[in-house]
C-alpha cells in the first residue's frame, strides 16, 4: 500500500490524468521478499496492466521494484514508458548543509546495485565532500502496511535512533532521505522519534509525480486541461477491504478497491 504516497501526488499535480493503481498486496511488502520473487511479479502485474487496463505508461511505485527491476522491465517492454522511485539523494544532498545524509529504506533496496550506482553517482558530481549513512528497516514497511501503530512507533524509535548512534552521524546528519514509499505513511511517528534533532525527512512522491508529468508531456496535451478524472480505480491482489480503508484514510473517504488474480 505504500504506493499510495506515490499515488496521492501523481493526482494532485495531474487531477485530470485517468488512474489505475495495483496493490500487490498478497506479496508485500516486496522490501523483505527474495529478489527473484520481486521481479516476477512486477512482470506479472505489468502484464496485467497492458492487457487488461491498456495503460499508457507506467509508475513503479516501489523503491524495491525500481532497483531490482526497472531495467529488465524497460528491455521487455520498449514501447511503454516507464517511471521508478528512487531515495531521493540528490535532492537530499543539495539541502544538507553538513553534507551528512541518512537514508532509511528496506535491506533489499540500500543492497541493490542500483541504489549502490546512484550513490556512487551522486558523490561523484558532488562539489564537496558527502556522507550517505544508511539505515535497514527490518518490518517497518510491514507495520505501516497493515496500520500497526503501535509498531509504527517503536520501529521508527529503534531505527532512528540506530541511525544516530555511533559515528560522525551521531551529530552530523540534517537530512533524511525516506527511501521506502510507506515511509511517508509514518511521518508524525518519524517526526516524533527525531523531536530532539533538527533534521528533515524527504520522500520522493513529488519529485516522482513531476517526472511523470514531462514524460507524458505529448499524452497530457490530449486531454482537456479543465477536466477532472474520477477517483483512481484500485486494485488489489490481497485484502479488498483492507487496502480500501487504507485509500480511504489516505487518499479520499469514498474510495473502495477490488479484488483481482494476478
């Protein structure tokens, strides 16, 4: 269900861009699953989206997706374009002002050679010395995902304190880069955990939407500026009630999403 953060801004910065969004929920989250089980189903469930939703485009919006799969997906389906989430380091490294940036986002992904390249990249331009300090959330994605609250917070008690630590983190880090998309879901216990820190937390939601929006630049021009799409369609591979209540909460109170075999 984190893609819902994803979602929710792809639809305020587009209100007239028709939406369909599939919660894979029967396999989620993908941070904690094995890599090959990750791929196949973001292969099954683009499938899916062709054939039956004739989709223009497609936003992965799992941080975990993008870094184990976008490449192959983008081999196998040359015709489509195709947006991925990434931990917003760049955007993250441009606002510290110490250069220290914490990242929090699930093992799979801060182990992905992709997010290793994007590092490495982002250090690589940089006019100034940075450091990425970063932090596995073992079971926080799955908290938020099934509204544990009471998890919600201690997890991100426990993690934001290991990520301060030890080290030249300990007093360094100013910006946290939320590299998970059900991160944002859990922003008020983020906040609460770091209240003695003055630090930031950036998801990539908006920057993600904005990308989204130059892609489709020839396809938007189609589509009357004064419209306004109904609510998303959702779908959803696991719980039906759940991940409605889910929208319901997060995204608009009259949504409600339907059950499909992926």
């Amino acid at each position: 269900m984190g893609g819902l953060s994803v979602l929710r801004d792809l639809q305020a910065l587009m209100p007239n861009l028709p939406l369909v969004y599939v919660s894979d929920n029967a396999f989620a989250p993908y941070g904690e699953r094995e890599v090959k089980t990750i791929q196949e189903r973001t292969h099954k469930v683009t499938e899916y989206l062709r054939q039956d939703c004739d989709i223009k485009a497609l936003v992965i919006a799992c941080n975990t997706a993008t870094a184990h799969a976008i490449d192959a997906l983008r081999a196998s389906h040359p015709d489509l374009p195709i947006i991925g989430v990434e931990p917003a380091l760049k955007p993250a490294a441009a606002l510290s002002a110490s250069g220290h940036v914490g990242v929090m986002a699930t093992r799979r992904t801060l182990g992905s050679d992709r997010y290793h390249r994007l590092q490495r990249q982002v250090e690589t331009q940089s006019t100034r010395p940075l450091h990425f300090w970063s932090q596995p959330c073992d079971g926080l994605a799955d908290a938020i995902e099934n509204n544990r609250l009471d998890d919600v917070q201690r997890l991100c008690d426990r993690y934001v304190s290991e990520l301060f630590s030890v080290g030249p983190q300990m007093s360094g880090i100013d910006t946290v880069v939320l590299g998970c998309t059900h991160y944002p879901f859990a922003m008020d216990a983020l906040q609460k955990a770091a209240a003695k820190r003055p630090v930031r937390f950036l998801d990539t939601g908006i920057p993600v939407a904005k990308r989204t929006r130059d892609v489709l630049g020839p396809l938007l021009e189609g589509i009357d500026p004064g419209y306004r799409s109904p609510q998303p369609t959702l779908l959803t591979t696991g719980d039906e009630v759940g991940m409605g209540l889910a929208a319901q909460r997060w995204i608009h109170p009259s949504l409600s999403a339907q059950k499909v075999r992926i």
